[in-house]
C-alpha cells in the first residue's frame, strides 16, 4: 500500500468508528428516555409507554403488531 492508500483507509477507519459511535450515543438516549418513562410511569398512572414505531420511526412505522 501507498502513504495515500494507507491514509484513506484509516481516515475511512476514524469517520466509521465516529459513525458507530454517534450511533451509540443516540441508542443510549433512547434507552434512557424509555427508562424516565419507566419510572415516572411508577409514580402517575397518566404516564404511557410509548410504542416502538413512536421511538424508532423509521423501522417500526408500518408493524402494527407491535404495540
């Protein structure tokens, strides 16, 4: 491999890591949402769960089996 070649593949190596990384991050916020509105639902009755579709709308949208 060539210095360039080299460089592409790890600068390719950093920009997906960072990638699986922000995606961590947003699935961690999620997660911990869900967990508030776990426990608030412990301490209000008015408090619901939302569905799958409304916390990942763009893969749970049209499953309605899942409620």
């Amino acid at each position: 491999m060539t210095y360039s070649e080299v460089n592409a593949t790890i600068s390719s190596y950093n920009r997906r890591k960072q990638e699986e990384a922000k995606e961590r991050a947003s699935y961690d916020y999620i997660l911990a949402n869900l967990i508030g509105v776990s426990v608030a639902r412990v301490y209000s009755e008015k408090q619901e769960f939302p569905v799958i579709g409304k916390v990942y709308p763009g893969l749970f949208e049209d499953d309605e089996r899942i409620a």
